[in-house]
C-alpha cells in the first residue's frame, strides 16, 4: 500500500476537520474511518449547536478554540455551501441565584468578546421568546448563537477533503497503531497496512481501543450520555432561540432549541455509561429531558415527538486533549472532545495541523486548494418557478420519494452518486433527509431500498441502516416455506 | 409551469379517492383527474393481498386488489383521468393545486372542486416512545406488508407484533402463512382494536397468541433487533413494575394507530377536527373551505374499505354538484356525546334537500352490548337505533333514510350518543 505523510484515524467531524485542513497542503493525506459512511458516532448524536462561548473558560483548550472558531462559521458554512442559522442563544435565569451566577457569566462573556451579549429582563425576554417559562428572571442573550446539522457538516467538511485529495478508507477498521523504535510508522487495519510518517488520533469515543493504550498517555475516555427527543414540524410549540438553562458542573444543561431544518429538539441529559455500547434510550432520561425542558418552555410535551436517540460525549479530561503524544514520536491525539467540540472542529483542524508543522510535517500551501464544496441540490429552498425549470431538465427531482420532507429522487440519486456518496439508509437520510420525518420511513423506506439498489448496486437484502449487521430485511419471500419444504423432503 | 383547468382534483387513487373520482364524473363533472403518488392506483389495497373486502358493498368476498381493481376499471370506464407518480405539493384555498411528476415536471390545475383523499399513515416507534437502542428489524405493520407482499421480501423470520389493529392482526397471519414464528400480539387494551372476524381468522385459526393489557416498553440488540421488553398493565394502562419479561424475536411490527395524513390539508387551511385528526366536514364532506371536499382515511380512519366507498360516494357527488352552487349553508354541529369518541360529519344543513341518506359514523369510546344509539335536537330524542354491541375497534355507521331525516329540525344542532347497554 502506499505511503502517507498523514493518517487521520476517525471520520467524525474532528477528523473531516482537520483532514480538510491539511487538504490546503502538499502533503498525502488519509482518513480511515471504521464505519461505512462518516460522522456516525458522537458526531450525528448531539444538539447541533455552533455555541456563543458563554459561559465558556478561556483559559482552557476547548474555550479558546470555540471563542475563536464561532466568527469563522459564516464563512466556513458558506464554503461548504451547508445551512447555518445564527438564531442566537438564551441562558435562561430559572432561580434569584441563577440570576446572580448569570450576571456574573455575563461579565464573563463580555471581556471574551462575545459579539452583542447582553442581559434581557423578564419582560424583554418573554417578547423575545414567548414560549419562554413566565417564571424565568431573565436570560443572557447571546445573538451569535446558531445551529447547524451535525451531520451534513461533518459530511461537508468529509467531502470538501477529499475533492482536494484526502483519500477515504470507509468501513475500515484500525486494529493497530504500528510504532518502529518510538515513532509511529502508520496503522494496521482489517483491509491492510496502511503507510505514515504521522498518525492522528480523531477516534472519539474508541480514542483508547485503536490498538494503542492512550492509557500510556495517562488517558481514559469515559462515554457520557445524552439523550433528546425531536418533534414533528408541525409541532405547535416553538421556540426561536436555543434556550440554555445555567449550566452544571459536568454540562450546559437540558437545551431547548429549533434544529437549523425547523424541529423542535430537546435534551440532552447526562449519564456516565459503563460501556460504548450504550447508546440506548430509557424511560428514566427520556423523562429527565422532558422534565428539564419544561422548566424551561412549560407547555412542551411529548405529544409529536418524531424521534428519540440517545449519543456519546467522549470524555476524557475536564478539557479536550489535543497535543502530540509523549511517548510516541509522529502521533498526535485530539481526543476527549466533548461540547463544544462541533463548534470548535474548525479550529481543532487548524491546531493539529500547526502541531504536526512543529513536530516536523512540512507544510507547502497548495495553489489549487477548493474552498467551495459543490452542495446538492436543495429542492426545499427553491421556488415553483425555479423548481419547474429543474424538472424539466432533469425529471429525477420531479418525483417525490419522502412524502413527509418532499424530498425527489433526484435529491436521493445525488447523495448516492456524489463523493463519498451514501451507501445506506442513514446515509441517505443524514444526506437529504429523507426518512427523517414524522413516518420516520415507513412511506419511502421501500423506495429507499430500491434507489440504494438502483444507483449503489445494493441489493435489497443487502440494504442496511448503517452497515453490516443492520440489513433491514432478513429474507425473500417464500424462502422459509421453501426451506421448511426442504427439512420435510429430507425426512 | 403549465396550467390546467379542471372540474374536479381528487388526491389520492386509492379506495376514498377513485369512488369520489367515479361519483363526480356520474354526477355531472366533465373533467375529473385523480392525482396519486405512486406507481399505479389502488393506494394501500394493492399490498392488502388477503381477502374480506367488499362484503358489504358488492355483497362478495375480495381481496384488497380486486376491490381496488373493480373500481380502476370502473374509474377508466366512466373516464375519470388517473396520473401517478405525481405528488401534490399545495393545495391553495382558491382551488389551484400544484404537482410534480417525473413525467410531467411541474404542473399546475385550477379546478372547481377538490377531493381530499390522501388516506392515513402509521403511528412510529418514536411516536409512542418505545424506549432502547435503534437496531434495524422494527416496523410498522403496514411497511412490513409492503415489503413482504408487493417488494417480495421477509422483515425477519420470529416476529412479536405490537398492537391488535387490524393490520397488525393481519400482518401476524401473513408472517405465519411465509413460515416466520410468530411470538405474539400484544395489546395494551383489554380488548382488541381490530375487528372481530379478523381476531377469529387471523389469531385463533393459527394459534398466535394474544396478550392483552401486555405491552412493550423496549427493544434490545445493538445491530438487529434481539427482543423486546414486555409488561402488563392495570385497567388504567398504568405499566405493572415487577412483570417484565424478555420476548426474543428479530422483528418487530407496529401496529399502533394510524392518522389521518393531513399534512397538505393543514397547510391549505382546512381545519382539523382533533378527536378524529381529519378535516371537520358537512352531510357532504365538504370542509371549511368552499369547494374542499374530503373523504376516507383523511377524514377518519375507517375500518372497512366498504365503508371508505360509502363517504367517497358521497364526496364525489358532492363535489360535482358544488359547480351549481348546490351546497349546504347554514350549518349546525353534530355532537358526540356520552359513550362516543366522535362522530363524522361534525356539521350538516337540515334545510338542504337531499334524496340520499344522512350516514353517521361514530367510534364508541368502550365496548357495550344491547346500546341505542339515540340522535336528539335540544334534549329531545328523535331517532333511536338498538344495537347488540358496540365495540372502540369496529366504527358505528348510522343510516338515516331520507324520510327520516324530516323529523330532525333545521337550525338545530344534533347530539348523538350511546344509551344503555353494559
């Protein structure tokens, strides 16, 4: 197999990060990721949010690069042609010693130079926010707060890599970090070895099972769940902002917020979890999320709720870890991020690729380097009149595949064929969103089956939610009866 | 954009939407064009392969095909015009609707009237908040009926269904009759939601096990689905800690309430109804908006095909007439009341002459025997109906025949409810 100057091991968005940023460089780049699509684990499983950096230390990694990297989303989003919305966060004051607490983070805030924070009092704040708890004693107001989809930026920033070379190793596993006398010499996977003068070590929660003991670092990732709950778009109750409680020791709280596709979210809560595995819902967080957010919006209920998913923060220290490892030369770790680490991957990809510049990785800036990622077509945003000339060239986006979020065939065959396209039933929805509404698949979840067939060669019993062991049907029809008519033929 | 006119839209070929389609066209609408999204008409009884439909109206058993089939013949005889795979993307108060289509690109059809005919959808997983991880193996019923009976593929082969509708009573012999082991149909009710013929030949003709007031509260297996969680319950639903149990299976189908898919309608303006989650129509079906008429499983969720005919009916000719201005006006409500969850219409014209009968359907909030179902204006009885029981999972239908329909008193509201009984 050839050989890299890097091997970035984690297709989440801290690893689509930082291997879009050394994309920018004359340097031969890989991304290995274990799952068969990216951003399939901390990455697709969290709020969503692109954070104000209130109530952020700015004395700590996570608080620097999430202060810095909240201006660059603009930009950043335009490039990679993905919806961002600056819908601007509250910090809801619920009790007078919030309010105390809160007032202080505000001063806070303010020397960070958080953009046009400021205090609301009740009464601002319920014009602002209606659906807002009357009982709340104001909130800070924090305007460059905004929301994003996880998914479709991670994806973005995924895709945008590899139009600028990073090559993709999907559905391939590190079993092995190889190290020769201290330094790393690339990874052993399940499909081979794979050649690198430098490693990166991007894999989230299995930070510490890619074969090499971070241990040796003196780190251990703890899973912390979150669980949230996500509701129809017709749901009645609304909220404009992302409505924060004061936060806690061990996180920001139970968040209200509106996706940036016009959901309703609520969640997370926080449980320590034995195992990675974890990722289960249960009646007892279900219920905190909802007790929680109703501190917040009362009239919250679980009356349209479309979808429950439960994700895992990796945590390994009070702050993230991004530093070169000390016991092994060539190997940099950007592990342990928590929130706001969705907010800060911009800047977790700018940091990592400066500490492999000082640890000996020669960076020449290419002349070629595409800042824009060519988006999909986003059929939803159109007008009749625009939407009828792009049916006329192209009858795909005429026909309608998920009733419930109108998204085409077109928009479905794009995700499939574009770089680093679907292959499953997840992909295809974290892509288009199809699937993603209030019948959750149970409409186009056939159609699904037949495009992933169609454009991917997937066969149907091969088609899968997120790869092997997640085929959605087990068999054809009639091949029990014909077996079990086998069985007696043999007696 | 091209631009049509039209005499009548109809949304939806399916049962509601082609007996519409086939009324107006019989009742004076030139041109009448049904819009269906998918593939070929007949909407959710192309997959319903079993048979006990019909009974009623044509007198003979069909399955749901050759129900369907009859009236797409019938439909093509009387020239109604069919176009599928073509999805409505708005429905506007002033009659336009405009489509998307493959075929057609963008069209946009200015009609006198419009049919609501989009029938209903699947309660989730989610919706009912069944809690645990998200392997692959979960299904509504009627998405596992797909795959098995039209795409030609098996969900799994040992199967728990939650639910005693009729599609998940259904769905538990199909599973059977492809040789899946089926573990089980859980009912959180003390009674079955389904109809009674279907609990006979469906669970009891293959000896499928029915669990009532037994639930599911979790599902379990990281990739695919290794069993559920189930739990009794007290008379109230409460969950009964304490009588958990591990049920193995790789499949899980949900059958757990279907809703009115109502989606376009809501954004036309049409207002809903809340108990039953369709549009609040008159004796015609016409709703809140003039010249929007609606029937079927949009309206309420209907329990027999036959039944889903009968509002059709009255829907498409209806929605003929509505060209000559023939339309009730001074509307006066129809009331549930005690025993009754609802009853369609919600609002009807007395002083409206019609020669066809006023057909009521109601669901009875719990399951009685020997009942009257008396319909009264201002606290006074006026029509009586004995029934020998009444049943949550079977609809009421109450004809009253026009000669009838004379001793109700215009400019009155109506109260209907259940009387008597045990």
């Amino acid at each position: 197999m050839q050989k890299f100057d890097v091997v970035i091991v984690g297709g989440g968005v801290v690893g689509c990060a930082i291997a879009r940023e050394l994309s920018r460089y004359k340097i031969k780049v890989a991304l290995v990721e274990k799952e068969v699509e990216l951003g399939t684990g901390t990455s697709k499983a969290n709020t969503g949010l692109i954070h104000s950096g209130v109530n952020v230390d700015s004395s700590t990694i996570k608080g620097r690069l999430s202060l810095e990297a909240n201006p660059i989303f603009d930009r950043l989003t335009s490039q990679l042609n993905i919806p961002f919305k600056r819908n601007g966060s509250l910090v809801v004051a619920q009790s007078r010693e919030d309010r105390q607490a809160l007032l202080h983070s505000l001063e806070e805030a303010k020397a960070n130079g958080i953009r046009e924070v400021k205090w609301l009092e009740r009464e601002e704040l319920i014009q602002k926010e209606p659906a807002i708890n009357p009982d709340a004693l104001g909130a800070i107001y924090a305007p460059s707060g905004g929301i994003i989809c996880p998914f479709e930026f991670t994806l973005a920033l995924g895709q945008n890599a590899h139009s600028n070379g990073v090559e993709f190793f999907l559905g391939t596993q590190v079993q092995k970090l190889l190290v020769e006398k201290g330094r790393v010499a690339g990874v052993e996977t399940d499909k081979g070895i794979i050649w690198s003068s430098f490693v990166v070590n991007a894999a989230g929660e299995l930070a510490d099972e890619i074969g090499y003991e971070i241990k040796n670092e003196g780190i251990t990732i703890k899973s912390r769940r979150g669980q949230y709950l996500v509701y129809d778009r017709e749901y009645p109750v609304r909220v404009n902002h992302t409505l924060f409680p004061r936060p806690t020791q061990v996180s920001k709280g139970i968040i209200v917020t509106p996706t940036v596709h016009g959901n309703l979210m609520v969640g997370p809560n926080a449980e320590e979890v034995p195992g990675k595995n974890a990722l289960e819902t249960t009646e007892a967080g279900i219920k905190e999320v909802i007790e929680g957010a109703r501190k917040l919006v009362p009239k919250i209920d679980t009356s349209a709720v479309i979808r429950m998913f439960s994700g895992l923060r990796a945590v390994a220290d009070s702050d993230f870890i991004i530093s070169p490892a000390q016991k092994t030369g060539g190997l940099v770790l950007a592990v342990g991020i928590q929130s706001p680490g969705l907010t800060a991957a911009p800047k977790i990809g700018e940091l990592v690729t400066e500490l492999l510049g000082d640890m000996g990785l020669e960076l020449n800036a290419k002349t070629d380097f595409q800042e824009e990622r060519l988006s999909l077509k986003n059929l939803g945003e159109m007008n009749w009149d625009g939407r009828a000339s792009l049916v006329e060239k192209d009858g795909d986006y005429g026909q309608v595949i998920c009733r419930c979020e109108g998204i085409t065939r077109g928009e479905i065959r794009d995700a499939i064929l574009s770089p680093l396209g679907a292959v499953t039933i997840d992909g295809i929805k974290r892509r288009t969103r199809a699937a993603s509404g209030r019948c959750q698949s149970g409409f186009c979840g056939p159609r699904l089956v037949e495009l992933l067939q169609e454009f991917a060669g997937i066969s149907p019993l091969e088609a899968s939610l997120r790869g092997a062991g997640t085929q959605i049907l087990k068999y054809r029809s009639k091949e029990l009866l014909l077996k079990a008519g086998e069985e007696i033929a043999d007696l | 954009m091209r631009t049509y006119d039209v005499d009548v839209i109809v949304i939806g070929a399916g049962p509601a939407g082609l007996g519409a389609a086939i009324k107006a066209r019989e009742n004076g609408a030139r041109k009448v064009l049904v819009l269906e999204r998918d593939f070929e008409p007949g909407g959710i009884l192309n997959q319903c392969i079993h048979n006990g439909f019909g009974l009623q109206y044509f007198s003979e058993e069909l399955t749901g095909p050759e129900y369907a089939g009859r009236f797409i013949r019938k439909a093509s005889r009387a020239g109604v015009e069919i176009q599928t795979d073509t999805m409505v993307l708005e429905v506007k108060p002033s009659r336009q609707v405009i489509t998307s289509s493959k075929r057609y690109g963008l069209q946009e059809f200015k009609a006198k009237s419009v049919v609501l005919a989009m029938g209903c959808r699947e309660r989730t997983r989610d919706a009912i908040q069944i809690y645990g991880t998200r392997p692959a193996g979960i299904f509504t019923a009627g998405t596992a009926q797909r795959f098995t009976n039209i795409e030609g593929f098996l969900p799994g082969g040992k199967v728990v269904v939650l639910g005693s509708g009729d599609i998940g009573l259904i769905m538990a012999r199909r599973m059977k009759l492809e040789g899946c082991e089926v573990q089980g149909v859980f009912e959180l009710l003390p009674y079955t939601n389904g109809l009674s013929r279907n609990v006979v030949q469906c669970l009891n003709d293959f000896s499928i096990p029915l669990y009532l007031q037994k639930t599911i509260t979790q599902v379990h297996g990281r990739d695919r689905l290794e069993g559920v969680t189930a739990l009794k319950v007290d008379k109230k639903q409460n969950l009964l800690p304490g009588t958990e149990e591990f049920v193995q299976c790789d499949t899980l189908l949900l059958s757990v309430g279907l809703i009115p898919e109502n989606e376009l309608s809501r954004k036309t303006g049409v207002e809903i109804a809340p108990l039953t989650g369709g549009p609040r129509v008159n004796q015609d079906r016409m709703a809140n908006i003039p010249g929007i008429f609606a029937c079927g499983n949009v309206v309420q969720v209907h329990d027999l095909a036959d039944d889903v005919t009968v509002e059709s009916e009255i829907a498409g000719i209806a929605a003929a007439r509505f060209q000559n201005g023939d339309i009730p006006k001074k509307e006066q409500k129809i009331e549930a009341g005690k025993g009754l969850r609802y009853v369609v219409p919600q609002k009807v014209d007395l002083s409206c002459s019609r020669e066809t009968p006023l057909i009521f359907f109601m669901r009875a909030e719990l399951p009685r025997r020997e009942v009257k179902i008396i319909i009264s204006q201002e606290r006074q009885e006026k029509l009586a109906y004995p029934l020998p029981f009444i049943k949550p999972g079977e609809i009421i239908k109450i004809t009253v025949p026009p000669e009838k329909i004379k001793e109700l008193q215009p400019g009155l509201n109506i109260q209907v409810e259940v009387r008597g009984g045990g």
